[in-house]
C-alpha cells in the first residue's frame, strides 16, 4: 500500500461524484454554503459507526441543510444491500462509496486501495468542512469514542454560517451599473416577448458526453436566443466598453471571447428559480470563464443572485446593471414571486479558454447546438 492522502485544517475538500441512494451521480461541489460533516465510518456493521450515526441523527436541529448538512461515507456493499443506514430529509445523506472515489480522496483508505480485492484497511475519521468547502477539522474515531461527542460538540458551537470567519462575508463578485441603456433594456425584452421563449435546461456530463438536462425541480427559466446581428453586435461593444475593462482591474484577466446571446425570464407564473450550481463543471462547459447577469427590469419580487459559500446576502441589480463572477462560484437565483425578470446572461473568456472549448467539442452531445460564440476583441 502507497498510504494514504493527508488532508488538513484549512486545506480545499477534494470535490467528487459518488452514488446515493436518490441520485446516482451526486456532485458534492453543489453542497457548499452550510457547514458540512463527512463521516467516514466504513461500515455500518460496526458498533462504533453505528453509535456515531445514531448520535448524529439525534442533532436534526443542527443538520437541516441550512446550517449543516451530514454525509455518512459506507465502503460496504452490505451497507446498502441490507438498508443498514439510510437518507433522511433535511440534512442527512449516505454515499455508498464501494469503488472507494471519496474515501481514497480524503484519505480515509490507502491510496492504491482497489474495489473488488478484498477488504481495505480503513481509517475511521470525521471531516468538518465550512460553507466555502474548506476543512475546518479532522476527528479521528478513538478507541473511547468520545470522538463522537467532540465533533458534535464542535460543530454545534461553529458561529453562524454567513459570519463563519467571524465577520459578515462578501462574495467575490464585481456589481456594475449602467451596463445597457434603459431603452436598449426595454428593446430585449419586447424581444423576449415577440418570441415567447422556450424552456431552459441545464448542462450534465453523462456517459462520456454533454448533455442539457431539463428538471424543474432544480432550474425553471424560459430563454429566447437573439439572432439580430445588429443586436448582438450592440451588446458586444457596450460589454467591452464597459464590462471588460472592469474585469481587467478587478481580475487582471484579459476578456476576448463571449457565448450566449440571450435573454432569459424567469416567471412568477412558473415559480421560476435556479438552484445552487456552478457554470463550469463539464467538460463542454469548462472553459467559461466569468458569468453576466445583467438585469432588464426590476418590476418583480424574487429572483435574486446569492452565492451561498459567501453567506445569506443575495443580490439584484438595477435595471441594466450586472453581477459579474467566476463561473467557479456556487450561486443561485430565487425564485421569482411576483412579476418577471428579464436577464441578459451571457458567459466571458479569453483565447486560451478557446482552445480549450474547441478542444471540448467532441464531447457535447450531437442533440444540442454548440452555444454561439463570436470574438469580442476591440
């Protein structure tokens, strides 16, 4: 055995996908914004590991998915076979780790530990991960297992998840209005309604390709996509003149490259929202760089930008003022209560980022169109 990986306080939590027992794909990336617990527990067989579940599952007042979340990690096939543990709603998910992605990732088996050889050692431990999805603490199980309480214990006098640095957070984002003139807002939006628009899906990786992915559950937003040359060519200039030297500032980073020409609604009437996610995560969307969202109208209630790795603040821009971010960042929208909201939402990146959306290419899926994407070079 090679060893194992040492994670420490204040090192980033490896991100991954590993089966549950409701999604077979579960991107840990979108768990950011509350505290979270992982118990590595190995089996529920043992006595230990069911001592350390039960004890968790008697904080329900602390795991709501508001301010904690527990992730149980099994590497035993039986644990799922004999419904030994199980999910329960809010706050506590199982991930029936048998091929060993997270617990090798975290450390908790030996690095070249192999699925299928036969029993692994494992090393029994608790990770405390903060709303930024950085390691706050690693517990060991101890032979008196008073771990058990110390992690509860820890974790119950963590302050409040918008001020866990001891200080109100501010996401890393970039307000800016004045982007788009109030008539050139109003011109997109009768655009919008001319055409009426059609339902907006989301991009997933699955079996080895790209594909948009429509559930309402988690994204209910209707676009209409601009083909007006004259149109796109106006957006293109006022978000040079006025977006990118911003970014070069703010970021040193250079924009020459800009996809998605349209204007998305997000309707009361459809109980339209976003949930949390990331802009970048596959492999047809890898090279986005920084994501606009600027607004065409501020005649709703609802709809706001929050980054929930940054605290409870969401955000709304004024009509033709954008929020612009890397599209690393978890974020989210709320759901729009009253009225709609009219976006602009494009996404920025530069040459190299291109190379890399070209080289990407094979893997979107033939049944969705390359996203348009023209040079925005001055």
């Amino acid at each position: 055995m090679k060893g194992y990986v040492n994670i420490l306080a204040g090192d980033p939590a490896p991100w991954f996908y590993q089966r549950t027992s409701t999604n077979p794909r579960y991107s840990f990336n979108t768990a950011g914004g509350r505290y979270i617990v992982l118990c590595f527990f190995g089996s529920a067989a043992h006595e230990h590991s069911r001592e350390a579940i039960l004890a968790a599952f008697s904080k329900s007042h602390l795991f709501d998915d508001d301010r904690a979340s527990f992730f149980g990690v099994s590497v035993d096939l039986m644990d799922e076979k004999e419904k030994r543990v199980a999910d329960r709603y809010p706050g506590y998910r199982f991930f029936w780790d048998s091929d060993g992605t997270v617990s090798r990732a975290y450390g908790s088996i030996p690095i070249d530990a192999k699925s299928g050889s036969g029993p692994v050692p494992v090393r029994q431990q608790w990770m405390v991960l903060d709303p930024t999805m950085r390691v706050l603490k690693v517990i060991p199980f101890a032979m008196d297992r008073s771990d058990i309480n110390d992690v509860l214990s820890y974790v119950e006098g963590l302050p409040p998840v918008g001020c866990f640095t001891g200080m109100e957070m501010q996401a890393p984002i970039i307000i800016l209005p004045n982007v788009f003139e109030p008539e050139f807002c109003q011109k997109l939006i009768d655009l919008y309604e001319k055409d009426g628009g059609s339902e907006s899906g989301f991009m997933r990786d699955v079996g080895g390709k790209t594909v948009e992915i429509q559930d309402h559950n988690h994204k209910r937003r209707k676009d209409y996509t601009i083909d007006d040359p004259q149109i796109i060519t106006q957006a293109q200039d006022l978000i040079k003149r006025r977006i990118r030297p911003e970014i070069e500032k703010v970021h040193q980073f250079t924009v020459t490259r800009m996809e998605r020409y349209l204007v998305g609604c997000y309707a009361a009437e459809d109980e339209a929202h976003f949930h949390a996610h990331r802009d970048n995560t596959t492999k047809a969307t890898a090279h986005r760089r920084f994501a606009v969202s600027i607004n065409l109208n501020n005649d709703f209630d609802g709809g706001e930008v929050s980054f929930p790795e940054y605290g409870n603040r969401s955000y709304k821009a004024p009509v033709g003022g954008a929020v612009i971010f890397s599209c690393s960042l978890l974020h989210a929208v709320s759901k729009v209560t009253r009225g709609r909201r009219y976006a602009f939402l494009p996404f920025l990146y530069d040459d190299a980022a291109a190379k890399t959306r070209e080289a990407n290419a094979s893997f979107l899926s033939d049944n969705d169109a390359v996203a348009d994407q023209r040079a925005v070079k001055a």
